[in-house]
C-alpha cells in the first residue's frame, strides 16, 4: 500500500497527469452510473425500450432508410465541447468540466447499454457504429479541452485566493480552436450521413 500511495503521490491536481486521471476516472464513473440506469430496467420501461429497439431493427431490415436530423447531430456534437471551452473563462470550470465528462460517460453508456441489453452480444456492433466511432473521436478532445479548461480555471481560483489580478490565459491558438471545431462538427455529419447506411448494413448481417 505504502508504494501505491508512493506512486499516486506525484498525480496531484495542479498536474496534467493527476487532471487526466481524474477526468478519465469521472467518465467511467459516469459511464457506470448510465449502464447500471439501463440495466435497472424492468416491467413497462423494459419493454417499451424493445419495442422501440425491434422497429429499429425491422426499419433496417425492410430497406428503409434511416433519418438523422442534420441540426439537431451538430447541436449535440458542439453542446460538451462549446460548455466546457465557455466554463473555462471562470473558476466554476473546476466544478464544470468533471461534471460535462461524467454526464458524457453516461450518456454514452445508457446508449451501449440499451443495444446489448435489448438484442444481446450481437447490439454492441450496433452500438459501435451508434455512438462508437465518434467516442474515439471525442474523447481525446474532449479530454484536450478539459486540460485546458482545468487549467485556466486553476489560474483563476488562485489569483481569486490570493486577490490578485490573474495571470494572461493559456488559451490554444484560434486555429487550433477551429480545427477542434470542424473535428466535432464532422463527427456530426458521420452520424447523419454514414452511421444510418452502417447501422442498416451490420442489422442485415446479424
């Protein structure tokens, strides 16, 4: 235990490593949380969430394609990025940013969650072309944005503790901001466009 602790020790708050750790603890944690949400289910809810995953499935195995609101994708790609990058310009983005991973954890878990509890081992292919492809994407980014954020909001708390003016912020270049952007907006456009044509094919292959 002594050497755990040894270890653990460096991974404090004020460093990289330590906020990492954190933020990826907080997205498990919030990935759990939304898992043990769909697994709980039973009776009426139970079975008004396999009614709705069996139309899905019949809709894809009919031909029939699938529809994804174009606006609505992009409004969602942005919401996490656009709350954790804003909270970042006052302290409470110390409270914010843990609290937009976790959210994203559970959000993310009560989708996969809901395929395979509904159509067993074989929903998790289903799952990964749902919300898989663009949890690779985002996570990371998301997780570069919350450093950043953290960082800033570090800065902020510590001059307000000591009442000084703060430090200039390390903000990433506006370019680097719009390429996070048009990333996010892409995985958008993924759902939109490609994850219906893929979600029709792999229903006809299971």
């Amino acid at each position: 235990m002594k050497k755990l602790l040894t270890k653990l020790k460096p991974l404090s708050l004020n460093s990289q490593a330590g906020q990492l750790a954190l933020l990826g603890f907080l997205f498990f944690a919030g990935a759990l949380a939304g898992s043990l949400s769909v697994s709980g289910l039973k009776g009426q809810p139970l079975a008004n969430l396999t009614d709705a995953f069996a139309a899905l499935l019949e809709r894809c195995g009919s031909g029939q394609a699938l529809t994804v609101p174009l606006w609505p994708s992009v409004r969602n790609a942005l919401l996490f990025p656009a709350i954790i990058y804003l909270g970042s310009f006052t302290p409470l983005t110390l409270l914010i940013t843990p609290v937009a991973i976790g959210a994203k954890g559970f959000l993310t878990a009560i989708t996969v969650t809901a395929f395979t509890k509904t159509l067993g081992l074989q929903g998790l292919w289903l799952a990964v072309a749902a919300v898989g492809v663009q949890t690779l994407i985002v996570l990371p980014l998301l997780m570069l944005l919350s450093l950043d954020a953290w960082r800033n909001g570090l800065r902020l708390t510590t001059a307000a503790l000591h009442r000084q003016p703060p430090a200039p912020p390390d903000r990433a270049p506006v370019a680097a901001l719009a390429l996070l952007t048009l990333v996010f907006a892409l995985t958008a456009l993924y759902e939109v466009y490609a994850m219906p044509t893929l979600m029709s094919w792999l229903v006809l292959q299971i």
